[in-house]
C-alpha cells in the first residue's frame, strides 16, 4: 500500500524517480511521472499528489530557474533536500554487444556529458527528448543495435541490458534535488536545519549590503546566494500578494528614478543559511530583512543533509526526533582490535555495547575498555549487532570483508547481521566503497568514514578533528544518521564528502606528506644546536609518518589511483628543481 505518491518529471527510470527512491525509499511510495514541470507542480498543487520531487541545481548545469519560479507560483514548501551523484549508464536490448552499436541515444545534456566516452568507443549520438524516455523508445520499438544513456533505474524498469556503467566524462556530477509539499515541515528542536528563502529589494545603493548584513550581525551561516532576473508580471503579482498579506503597513518605498531598462529588470535574491527559523536570532534577522524588503517569503526550513521529519509511515527513514532514557543501546562490532580499535572501541563502549574480534587475542584489553571479546567473526556477527565497524588493515581489507561475506552466507535471510550497518575506517575510500558494495548482500548497509585522528592525534580529545563520511547505501536512514551523531556529539568536525573527492584530496597531503617524510629519513637527519622551528618541523614529520609501519604508506599508494600521478609529479619536481640548482652554478 502506498501512502505517498510523489510527483516527478519525465518517465519512469528519470534521475528524478531515482531521487524519490534514494531519499524516501520504495517501501509505501509510489512514483508517478508528468511530462512537463508545470503537470507535475499543478499535481501537488491541486492534491492529485502528496509531494513532489524536483532537480533545483547542477553541479555542473547550475540552477534550474523554471522551478525556482514554479515553487514561487505553486507557493509549495520545501521539506527535505537530496543530493544525486548522476551515474550515467549505457543500456541496449538484452544480448546486445558493445561493438555492435551504430548509435546511442538520450536527452542532448547526457549526451554532452558522455561526449568524450562516446568518441573513444566511436559511437555517433543522437539527441532524444529525455533520458529515460529513450530507454522506453528503444524498449517499445525493439530497436536493435541502439543504446541509451540515462539512470541504472531506467534498464530496470523497461528490461534493457546494461552495457556499462559510469560513463560520464566528470566524476563530479551532482544534482540536487527539493522535496516539496503544500504546507512547511516543523523540524523539531535539536535537530540541524537548513533554511531557504528569496526576497526583492528597492534598486537603492547598498540594498543588498544591508540586507545581507542582517544574518552577519547574527553569526548565521550562508551556504548560498543567487540573484536572478523575474518577470515584470510575476514579480508585481508576488509584491501585491505579499503587501496584501503583511500584518503591518508597508514601509514606505524611496521614490528613486528608474530607467525603462531597469524596470524590466527586477531581481530576486535567494539565500540559504544553515539555522532554523524557529531560533531567536533567525526571527530577529527576518524580522529586520523583512523591513527592507518589497517581497519576502520561507521557502521552507528543514534537516540539514537529506535527513527527514514530519513524514508517517516512513520512520525508518527519518531521524530521531528525541532519545527516550529507556531506549537501548546500540550493538555495535569492532572487527580489528589493534591500537585503531582498541582507540575507538573504548570510547564507543561508554554510550553503547561493543563487541570485538580480531587475528590476535586481545580478550584482556577488550576486558579493560569495557568491550565484550569474541572468539571469531561468526560470534561477533550471532551478537544481533546494529553497526560493524571493519577496521583492519588496507591490504586485507577485502580479505576480511570476504570471510564476512561467507560468514552471512551461511545465515538465514532473516537474520539481523544481513541488516546491519557496516562502516570501514579506511584511510583510502573508493577502494573501501567498491569493496563493500560489490560484496555485501543489498540488505546490509554501507557507510564509508575515515577519521582522520588516532590515538596520538585524539589523545586529549576528538573536538575539531575531521570526520569525513560518506552515505553509500542507506535503507535504515535512522540508524546511519545516530551513528554519524553520535561522533558528531565527540566534537568531530563532520566532513560529507564523496569517496572519490576525498581520495582526489588525499593524494595532494596524506601521500604526499608520508612520501616526504620516508624520504627525510633517508637521510637520517638528527637534532642539532642550531635547529630552526622549520627543521624541527622536518623531524617531527619524519617521526610521525614512519611510526606508521611501511605497509600502510604502500597501501596509501597502491589503492588510491591518484597517488601514483602525484609521485611522478614529486619526481618531476624535484628533477626540475635540482636542474635548476645546477644550471645556476654552472
């Protein structure tokens, strides 16, 4: 039974229904699909739906505008938010051969964004009207020999065989999309919110400095601002709406003289800022800006990071709203109990039951941190765990994550270890996250973290320290979202960050400084009299990254693909550098 029916545009397979399904899950939802925006806001303006999803920006396209002004006419509120990494996938007629293609087709974006795959494989493309939609027309007319480019959905949706996945030219292709409905959510209070809104100001000198200025003065956070142009008509029907609906007289506008050029060109401005409007120094601040204003309106105030209030029947999906005293603790695993997991799992054994394994028997230490010692992975997995946290070694990491995935083997479908949260805290991802979503049975859920502190680093506390997580396969958001809490109240600075990026990142200064530092003790550099606060900085770096054992620098290398182009790019260097020297005392 479904009791939501949320609105999208485009076919069944879009991105957008992908969006739905990723935020809000399958279970009592039900996807329904319109050919324009404009049908697809009219229905859950009119109530044929119960939400709607919509894309409002591009990572690489930018903002949508059309659906900036549809929110606006349709007066819908935002109530969550969905980021979509877009994954473009190449599909055909089930027993289709690559090399068998005499063209592909999909909407001219898509096309665009695969162009340079495309020409590699010598493929010609062809602009079809939407993405999905040229998944149905190949399906429909059995088109032999034609591909499609469009969403993982979209082959499970009209029985196309998937040829490859992960076509697009940029790693870096997000979509975010807004939730929406008729009335705003109440985001209860502890809960971390982001807000939205868009306002019109007179054409004065320093309007928008001042206006701006109102969340300054407060300290609140602005994670973006756009201005855009609006239609004479569309902005003189809000203004008037807006003037008729305020409770206190319009300010008086300054008369200003104003050329026929500027007239139709009237501005909004839209702003988000991480507060809710339920706090006091929000409602001051929009109580000022609202004086200022000639139009002014709460696009909605909701869960920062795609989490979810207010919506029944979909509470595995939501976060928690409060922590009842009688509410019990969480079960968590820790598989690799050295000097990591005996760091953590010490720490974790204060707020929840923890249980460990590891190659080694570390039954007494598990004893003095307050953690519950295991024989073997098949007894830590029968203790109906909530969270496994895989911590071991990079390089037997997909060992171990394949004698867990024989230990499952082995037990019914119903049992709770095939549902459980498994973390790594891999120090390279894309390798952690292709590992554990290749291998792990669907029902279990994937969060992919790297704290980046240890036992030195964290040992007077965990306040500051990065903690870069990224969400990969998620079907008990709630849970996810207490664990990620959980390090959140330890004072981490929280980083959402993708697997990719951070490992993009982590070459430019995790390889690079332990590449430097196993260089420096090549030389054997010592203390001396005259030390200089750079070259103790040399020997602290040299101490810090060769207490980690060689393996660990090596696996930094091997499995993180962007390490081996940042050492020829050192070696480069330093070639360069030394001929430089040499060129200069010749």
């Amino acid at each position: 039974m479904a009791h939501y029916t949320v609105a999208f545009q485009g076919e069944r397979g879009a991105y957008s229904e992908q969006a739905v399904y990723e935020l809000l899950g399958r279970t009592g939802v039900q996807c329904v699909g319109y050919q324009s925006f404009d049908d697809a806001f009219a229905a859950v303006s009119s109530g044929s739906t119960n939400l709607l999803m919509v894309p409002i920006e591009n990572t690489l396209g930018g903002t949508i505008h059309a659906n900036c002004d549809l929110q606006l006419q349709h007066n819908l509120f935002i109530i969550a938010e969905h980021s979509l990494r877009v994954r473009h996938t190449l599909m055909a007629l089930p027993g289709t051969k690559k090399e068998s293609l005499t063209k592909a087709i999909s909407h001219p974006q898509a096309l665009a964004q695969c162009s340079s795959y495309l020409k590699k494989q010598g493929i010609p493309a062809e602009a079809a009207y939407d993405t999905a939609g040229s998944a149905k027309l190949i399906a429909e007319g059995k088109m032999k020999g034609v591909a499609s480019i469009c969403s993982e959905l979209a082959a499970e949706h009209y029985g196309l065989e998937i040829l490859e996945k992960g076509i697009e030219d940029d790693d870096n292709n997000f979509t975010r999309f807004l939730l929406l409905r008729s009335d705003p959510v109440t985001v209860p209070p502890g809960i971390k919110c982001k807000t939205s809104v868009v306002f019109s100001l007179d054409n004065m000198a320093g309007a928008l400095f001042k206006a701006l200025s109102v969340f300054a003065l407060r300290d609140i956070d602005l994670t973006k601002i756009e201005s855009r142009p609006c239609k004479p008509d569309i902005m003189s029907n809000l203004e008037r709406m807006y003037l008729s609906m305020r409770a206190a007289p319009a300010a008086k506008r300054a008369k200003t003289e104003t050329s026929a050029s500027e007239a139709r060109f009237r501005y909004l401005f839209y702003v988000d800022f991480l507060a809710s409007v339920d706090e006091h120094n929000v409602t001051n601040a929009l109580r000022h800006l609202q004086e200022m204003t000639v139009y002014f309106r709460v696009l909605g105030s909701f869960p920062q990071g795609g989490a979810l209030v207010g919506l029944k029947h979909l509470e595995d999906r939501m976060v928690p709203i409060f922590r009842p005293a009688s509410e019990p603790k969480k079960r968590i695993g820790v598989l690799g109990f050295g000097t990591f997991g005996q760091f953590i799992g010490k720490k974790l054994a204060l707020d929840h039951f923890v249980f460990a394994t590891s190659r080694d028997n570390y039954s007494e230490v598990a004893a003095n941190c307050g953690v519950t010692w295991c024989d073997s992975i098949d007894v830590l997995l029968e203790q109906q765990l909530d969270v496994l946290i895989i911590s071991v070694s990079i390089l037997s990491f997909e060992g171990m994550v394949r004698r867990i995935c024989s230990c499952l083997a082995s037990k019914d479908a119903t049992h709770p270890s095939r549902r459980m949260l498994v973390v790594d805290v891999l120090s390279v991802k894309v390798h952690a996250k292709t590992t554990l979503t290749a291998l792990l049975p669907e029902t279990c859920d994937v969060l992919c973290t790297h704290p980046m502190f240890g036992p030195q680093s964290g040992k007077h506390g965990w306040t500051g320290l990065p903690f870069v997580f990224e969400r990969v396969r998620l079907n008990n958001a709630r849970r996810c979202e207490e664990f990620l809490k959980w390090w959140s109240n330890q004072g981490c600075r929280m980083v959402d960050m993708t697997c990719e990026l951070h490992d993009e990142v982590a070459a430019g200064s995790q390889f690079v400084t332990h590449f430097t530092g196993r260089v420096l003790e090549r030389l054997a550099l010592t203390n001396t009299p005259i030390n200089t606060k750079g070259f103790e900085s040399l020997l602290q770096l040299v101490e810090n990254t060769t207490r980690d054992s060689f393996d660990l620098f090596y696996a930094l290398f091997k499995f993180n693909p962007n390490s081996s182009q940042q050492l020829s790019s050192l070696e480069q260097a330093v070639q360069e550098v030394s001929e430089q020297l040499r060129k200069c005392d010749k």
